[in-house]
C-alpha cells in the first residue's frame, strides 16, 4: 500500500509475481494447448482476455486467474502452466488494464471478486469445460481473492491460494512497514512503538474517533529515534504535518480506511467447503506468514473444514521464488510440483 506525500492517495501495492504478457490478438494452438481471446461482462466492465485449454479431446477441469494488487494484465505464464497440466485456464487484464475498461482504483479490491465470478459463469457456458470443476488461483491479494470467491458462489469448486494473508490487509501493511524498520536496524521494541503508532493513526482515519490521544500521539511520537524513518516510508503519511495526516482523507484513501483496511479474511474462511491449498514463503517480507499459517488453520480446523492443505517452503520469498548463490531467482523447488499433484488427486487429470 503506497501514499502520495502530494495527495495522500492510497493505493495497494503491486506484489512481485509470476511475469505476466501481453498475449498476441489472434487465436492460437501451441502444442497441447489451443489458446483464444475472450470477453465477458460485470455489469458495466467488460474484461478481455487469454482461454487456454488442453487440445485433448472431452471437457476439462478449468480455473480463473485472480489478480494480485496494482495494474495487472493477464497472467500467461500461470495460464500456460496450468493449460499444460489438462486444466483449462482463464486469464484476463484487470479492469481498466489492457484490453479491459472500468478503473480497479475506484472500487474496494473485494468488489474485483465479481469480475472473477463473471469469469467462471463464461466458462460455464462452454462445451469443453467440466462445469463442476471449475477453480480459482490468486496470489498476494489475489489470495484474499480466491476463497472470498468460494465463500460468495456455489459456482467455485476448489482455491488455490499463494501468499495470501490470514491476516487484514491493514495488519499485513503494518508487518511490511515493520519489516522495513527492522532492515534500518531498529530493534523489536522500536518497532512495536511505530507500529503502535500507525495503527492507531489509521484507527482514527478509519473511525473518526479518538482525535486528541492519536494527535497526543502523534506529537509525542516526533522525538521518537523511529520517527525519521517513520516519515521516509514510501507511504508518505507520516511526512505530512499532523493536521494534515489527522484531516479526512481523499476518496481513493476513504476506500482503504473504510472498506479494505479492516477486511477480515477470516469470515470468507470459515465459509469455505470445498478443497483448498495454501502455499506460502517462509521468507516472505510483506506477509505475516506464521501467523496467516495459524489463523488459516485454526479457523477451517475449528469449522470442521475436511480437505485444506497448507504449504510452507523454507527459503521462497512472496512470489514463491528463491535467491541462488549467484544472486539468480527461480521458483522455489516443490513449488509447481506441490500445486500439480494436489490438483491430479483431485481433479482426475495426469
């Protein structure tokens, strides 16, 4: 999540991931895989984008492509994956992103599950696609994405989610803001003095309440050692005078303190029945991931959620990569083999 020091906008950060392309306009077969352009609509948006489906013959299982934050297009490389291993794939640019209209940034993240869902009710329609083996992949909010999806339609047959918080997208930007302290070489309790600080700043721009003890705090704040860095932090907010930070803020940042911040994935959770896999990095700086990995499984345990599996791989990072010795990335060994046999036990594909 980023403010503008100029605007104090508020924009949910791109979180690296599997590299998305721009597919080619034309329809295509690549080997086992028969690629064409789609359309479908939610409501006024039309989003445009890639079906790829395995070339042999009969219906095939199939999923839907969740975005991560920011101006994402359609995920090819995912898709590829995906089409290659007999599961059909949709992907498509985000609302007003490449081919699609409409504006991501004028509505709160939850409302792009729609478009997902309008997504799978075009597959569903389609002779070469198994109807009742219809999933959904997300990474980074893309992981919120996928189980709100299985929560709200009956439609959603399995989730896959990589890198997706247990926790509020509000917390999980205060563990990235904290990360960063700790790199400038903070020490544990600075951090939680910081940390207690932004939280209770955007309680207030949340609520409206408490003005005086968040601007006591606030003041008080200013001679803290923490607080230079604090104002450095690519958000911007703490830069500001407090009479600016405390103001009501503009309509982009409305969205993030009265509809995201607080989003509690917890409630999408413990609606979930169908199977799931979560995937994590143990080396992930802008996700909490012990404490997700808890809450996850605390929360299907506790609703009696009979097929979730949870994967944690020591050395990945948030887009499931690790760092080679010669500075080099690459996917985090296990990590496509762990969503292909979990996809082949349930999906009957090879």
């Amino acid at each position: 999540m980023k403010i503008n020091s100029a605007s104090a906008l508020i924009a949910i950060v791109t979180c690296a991931g599997q590299a998305c392309g721009r597919p080619p306009r034309h329809s295509e077969s690549s080997g086992a895989v028969h690629e064409e352009q789609v359309q479908f609509s939610n409501g006024n948006v039309t989003l445009r984008g890639s079906l790829l489906v395995p070339t042999a013959a009969g219906r095939h299982p199939a999923v839907v492509i969740f975005h991560g934050s920011g101006p994402e297009a359609r995920n090819m490389t995912m898709a590829r994956w995906f089409a290659s291993r007999g599961v059909a794939a949709l992907t498509y640019d985000k609302r007003g992103v490449g081919e699609s209209t409409g504006d991501f940034g004028q509505v709160a993240f939850m409302d792009l599950c729609g478009d997902g869902l309008a997504g799978i009710g075009l597959l569903k329609t389609r002779a070469d696609i198994r109807s009742n083996q219809i999933g959904v992949w997300g990474l980074s909010q893309g992981g919120w994405l996928g189980p709100l999806a299985a929560a709200r339609s009956r439609d959603v047959a399995f989730v896959i989610a990589v890198s997706g918080p247990g926790v509020t997208p509000g917390e999980q930007m205060i563990f990235l803001y904290g990360r960063q302290l700790h790199a400038n070489g903070f020490a544990d309790a600075q951090v939680e003095e910081a940390s207690a600080l932004r939280r209770r700043v955007w309680n207030f721009l949340a609520t409206g309440e408490g003005y005086e003890p968040t601007r006591a705090a606030l003041d008080s704040a200013r001679s803290k050692p923490w607080y230079t860095s604090l104002q450095e932090q690519d958000d911007g907010l703490f830069a500001l005078p407090a009479s600016t930070i405390l103001r009501y803020p503009p309509q982009r940042s409305r969205l993030w303190f009265n509809a995201e911040m607080n989003y509690d994935p917890t409630i999408a959770l413990r609606k979930l029945t169908v199977p799931a896999l979560f995937l994590f990095g143990a080396k992930d700086d802008m996700v909490p991931v012990e404490r997700s990995v808890e809450i996850i499984r605390a929360t299907l345990t506790h609703c009696g959620h009979a097929d979730f599996t949870i994967h944690v791989f020591p050395d990945a990072d948030h887009s499931m990569h690790v760092t080679l010795p010669d500075g080099t990335m690459q996917l985090a060994p296990g990590y496509l083999d762990a969503m292909r046999d979990w996809l082949r036990k349930r999906l009957s594909i090879n």
